[in-house]
C-alpha cells in the first residue's frame, strides 16, 4: 500500500471475487436486461402518445406534425438508450469488450439528455427540434457537462473517451492478451450505474410531460424496480470498484 492506495494485485483480487460473485452478477445481469427491455416498451409508448397527443400539431408549432415534440424527444432518447443497453449486453456476453465500450459512451450521453429533459421539458422540445449546427452548439456533451453544475464527472466522460470511443493505447484494457484486461464484469457494472441513473431521469421528465403513469407501467411489467432494488441491495463490487478504481487505474 502507497499513499493510502491498495496495492494493485489487492485490488484486483477484491475485484475478481465481487465480479465473481453469484449472487451479485445475477443482480447485476438482471438490472441491465430489465432497464433495456423497459426503456424500448416505455420509448415506444411514449413515441405514440408524443405523435397523437398534445397540441404542437394544433398550434402549428410541430415541424414534423407531432402532437407534443417534446414528448416525442424524451420517447427518441429512451428508445436510443434501450437500444444501446441491449447492444452493450450483447457484445459483453461474447467477449467484445471494446465493442461495448464504444455503445457504452454512448448511453453516457443519452444520459445527460435524459438529465437535461428532466430539468426543464422544453429541453426535450428545443432538442427535438435542433438543427446539425445547434446540436453542436448546445447540445454537446462538454456543453451538458458544463450545463449540469458538477452534477456528472467530466472525467468519467473522458475516460469512457479514451477507453471506448477513439482509438487510444488505453484500448489495451479492452482487448484479449494484455495484461490490462479488465474483467468484463466491470463494464457490465459501468452499464447498470449509468442505465439506472439515466433511467430515474427518464422518470422525471416522463413526469413532468405527463406521463409518468405510462413509463410506471412499462417499468412494472420488466419488474425493473424490484431489479434494481436488488442489484443495489446484492452487488457487492458496486462498492468494491469505487474503493479500487482509482487503484487499479494507478497500477495499470
């Protein structure tokens, strides 16, 4: 041990043993199926009421005809995430590490969407609206990052970057044959964090359109809120990988 760090074998041992926990990576399997499956039926059901309900359609105010636009963006988000969850469930359980990562920076991002559609409803109305050039002027991740207070880590943005969106030498931890392979099971927990937390945002705006009844009843159906109950409740390398982390980030 070093500075109060645990020394990297430690670590990793700790990790290996919560990774490899039955009960744990049954709970943990169990939330990112659950919140995939639920995101697409809640995305889906959000998308019809967007397009027939509302009154941005009357009003003229729709560009593309839709009852309630911003309705109909939260539904495009929530669709998107289920979309990457399931992916990323897919490319973990052969093996693709990197393949994961890559859509897993992505859900990092819908995530922010979710957060900023959660603040203020209009949000989801501007962004469903946005053209190419103001999507890059304000909807950006620096720019949400920027927009959300310290709420989200710049840093984890980044290193998702570097790890699974550009090609970098941190790839390494990614891929077969290196002695920085990371177990897999980290990233799986990386997914369920980061689905969770984009998911309670989901809520929230759902909430604030309207239509927290109709996301409820799509969570409820997936069982998601018992499945994340107990995840957060049995997956002991939740708290084993924020006390590592920064070990096995030192040590690699």
């Amino acid at each position: 041990m070093t500075d109060g760090l645990i020394d990297i074998d430690t670590a990793r041992a700790l990790v290996e043993a919560a990774a490899n926990d039955a009960d744990g990576r049954g709970a943990r399997e169990g939330v990112c199926k659950a919140l995939a499956a639920t995101f697409r039926m809640a995305g889906e059901r959000l998308w019809a009421g967007g397009y027939i309900l509302g009154t941005d359609r009357r009003d003229g105010r729709s560009p593309f005809g839709f009852g309630s636009d911003a309705t109909v963006g939260l539904a495009v988000v929530m669709q998107v995430a289920g979309e990457l969850m399931s992916g990323t469930i897919e490319l973990l359980a052969h093996g693709n590490l990197y393949g994961a990562a890559a859509l897993l920076r992505q859900l990092v991002e819908a995530e922010y969407l979710t957060w900023a559609f959660a603040e203020d409803e209009q949000e989801a109305t501007m962004w469903m609206r946005s053209s190419r050039s103001e999507r890059l002027r304000m909807w950006q991740p620096r720019h949400l990052l920027t927009r959300s207070g310290g709420r989200f880590r710049a840093t984890d943005y980044h290193g998702h970057c570097e790890r699974g969106g550009h090609p970098t030498p941190d790839a390494t931890m990614l891929l077969p044959g290196h002695g920085r392979y990371q177990s897999p099971e980290l990233w799986r927990l990386d997914l369920a964090e980061h689905g969770v937390s984009a998911w309670r945002y989901a809520m929230d705006a759902a909430q604030r359109l309207g239509y927290q009844d109709w996301v409820q009843s799509a969570s409820d159906e997936h069982g998601l809120p018992d499945a994340i109950v107990c995840w957060e409740k049995r997956d002991s390398l939740r708290s084993v990988a924020r006390e590592t982390r920064a070990d096995l980030s030192a040590g690699a």
